[in-house]
C-alpha cells in the first residue's frame, strides 16, 4: 500500500557548499565542484576531489565542544541543524516523538584508523586521548547530532554502502509505521579523509580510480502529509515507496533493477511517463552501464531529466543515494514535485544488491 508519508524539508551539504542553495544553483548551473587536491594536506593517491569548501567543526558547530569532534559527525550534527529550525516547537514540546536515522559508511574511517594506530606506536598502549575515543564507534555521527540538538526519540545507524541513503529511507518508513515516533529526520553522511581515499584505492579496479571521491550530507523531514499541512510546511514529494532486490553476477544488474524499478512504480500506482526526474547513482564501468539501461528498460515511453550527480560530486559513497534525492528536490523548486509528476532515485551496490525509491507529488 503506496505510503502517507511525506518530505516537507531538506538540508543538504555538499561540494558547492554549505546549505540548500549551493546545491540547487551549483546543479542549475551543470558546475563541477571537483578540484584539485592539496597533496601537503592530503598525502592520497588521488589527483582531484570533491570537497566541501571551508567547512570545519568550529566553524558550522562551533568551536565549544568540537575540538575532538571528527568531520563525518560535524558534517551530520550541521546537516540535522538545517532542518531543526523547521520544527522547533514541535521538538521542545515532544523531543521523544522526533527520530533520527542516519546513513553512514563505517563512521569516521580516519578517525577509527588514527585512534588504532595511537595505540599501537604509543609508550604504552593506554596512551590515547580517551576524548577520542567515541569517534571510533559506528554511530558517533547519530548520536551527537541527536545530543546537540536535543532529539529524544528513537535514534538508528544504517550502513549499506552506495545504497545508504535509500535503506535509510525504508527504515524510517517502517519505524514509523511501527508506531514508534511522530516524525523521522532521515539522511547520510560521508567524509573524505586520508584513510578512506587510501582504502578506496586499493578496493577499487583500475578504471574506477578515476572516479574522484566526494562528501557531503542531506537530511530530509518525514511525516505524515496532514501533520506537515497543520505545520504550514510545503509537501515536497509524497514517499511513494522504496525496494531492494539481490543480484549474483554484474551481468544480473539490469534485470534485478529493471524488476526493482517496476515492481515499486507498480505498488505505487505510478505510470513510467509521469516520471519528471531520474537520479541514477551512476559512475562508471558496467555497473553504471546496467544502472541506466535498466532504468530505460523499466520507463518504456518515458522522457524524464536526468540528474547525474555523480559527474558534478564524485563518488560521495554512503552520502550518495541521499544527495541525489536531495539533488531531485532542488530540481524540483520550492514548491516540490507537482500533481502527476514522479521522481526515480537508483542505486547499485557492487557487493550484488540494487534499490530504487519513488516520489511523488501530491
């Protein structure tokens, strides 16, 4: 059954900087935001990437309490203050009805990676700044940003790869079915740092290095379209429903996304030709290759925009599939997803899993 819920804000970090419009004029404008990296600072193998300029902890969070704060947690921690604004009296009357899923990749590689080594070249392996220490954990980003802006209910860390965004997505669906909170603020979050460039580099084949890698963050608003309408916040996009389905082999992706993308289209009671966008994860070699064909096969007739965000960002990684939803809703303007329009988010995971979501207006 097609899904009440509804996105009725969004805040988005990401290599065009700091907020919403960055992005949505960064995108208007079909501009790169990939540059050169600075090798004194980023000792990696990488030539370019994607980063947000000028961002620091103390800067966006500011400087009490942040100075062990890692990037990834400052990232989200800014990310959720974009839309706390939004329900400011709903969260100081009831904190405990407000959830938080967040994405994330393995938390803060650098961070965990830097803390293991403290330990092992230190005068005894005790000598590590304690302070430090929660920054190792998975769930650091998730759990600050709910402390730092005083969330109080039901508080969820999702990794799943490339497909991150979107599995944080169907979990906030079903813990809001299940009764357990009132709204959800759901998104993810990814640094770039040293370590994780050195690890990517060394899991990628030789044509992906090619591929820049990015960060960034997107947290959206989900609640029940009548809570929004007596809130006066604008519906974006109605959530029309999120699938997943498993493939063995890179030859299985178009058949296994073709079938995910038609069988949610279907559940929903949305026509291939009402889809306006389409954000594929994209990226390059095969996997990408059977992103968009299957995404053709399963929109016969149809003509949508295509947002490839990936080209503009780089590989953003466990922050991807969430930017590129919120890249959907820029696109869509300030008064989201018109009457009889759908918007297609895809992903592909190359450890054999593809997902989609469908949106639409109301």
């Amino acid at each position: 059954m097609p899904s009440s819920l509804v996105i009725s804000a969004w805040s988005a970090i990401s290599p065009y900087g700091v907020g919403n419009a960055p992005l949505r004029e960064g995108l208007a404008e079909g501009r790169d935001a990939i540059a050169a990296l600075d090798h004194d600072t980023y000792p990696v193998p990488f030539e370019q990437a994607a980063l947000v300029p000028g961002f620091t902890a103390a800067e966006y969070v500011g400087r009490k309490g942040t100075r062990t704060m890692d990037r990834v947690t400052a990232l989200a921690v800014t990310a959720v203050g974009g839309l706390v604004g939004a329900i400011a009296g709903e969260l100081e009357a009831r904190p405990e009805q407000t959830a938080l899923v967040l994405g994330t990749g393995s938390g803060s590689v650098q961070s965990i990676m830097d803390f293991t080594k403290d330990s092992l070249s230190g005068e005894r392996p005790y000598h590590v700044e304690p302070a430090r220490f929660p920054n190792t954990v998975m769930n650091r980003a998730a759990g600050q940003s709910a402390i730092w802006h005083r969330i109080k209910g039901p508080n969820t860390t999702v990794a799943g790869g490339a497909l991150t965004g979107l599995l944080a997505l169907s979990y906030a669906l079903r813990l809001h079915r299940g009764g357990h909170c009132t709204r959800v603020l759901c998104g993810a979050a990814e640094e770039f740092s040293t370590q994780r460039a050195w690890l990517e580099w060394h899991g990628r084949a030789e044509e992906e290095r090619r591929t820049p890698l990015g960060e960034g963050a997107a947290v959206f608003l989900v609640e029940p379209a009548e809570d929004a309408a007596a809130a006066g916040r604008t519906v974006l996009a109605r959530i029309a429903g999120a699938r997943f389905r498993a493939y063995q082999d890179p030859d299985g992706i178009r058949d296994a996304l073709t079938a995910c993308v038609r069988s949610t289209l279907d559940a929903a009671g949305v026509a291939p030709g009402s889809v306006r966008f389409v954000a594929p994860l994209g990226g390059g070699g095969k996997p990408a290759a059977e992103e968009e064909q299957a995404v053709t096969d399963a929109l016969p007739g149809a003509d949508p925009a295509w947002i490839r965000l990936r080209e503009h960002l780089g590989d953003t990684s466990a922050a991807a599939t969430a930017l590129q939803l919120a890249a959907v809703l820029a696109a869509a303007g300030e008064q989201g997803l018109g009457p009889g329009e759908a918007a297609l988010v895809t992903g592909v995971e190359p450890d054999g899993q593809v997902g989609c979501a469908v949106f639409t207006g109301v």
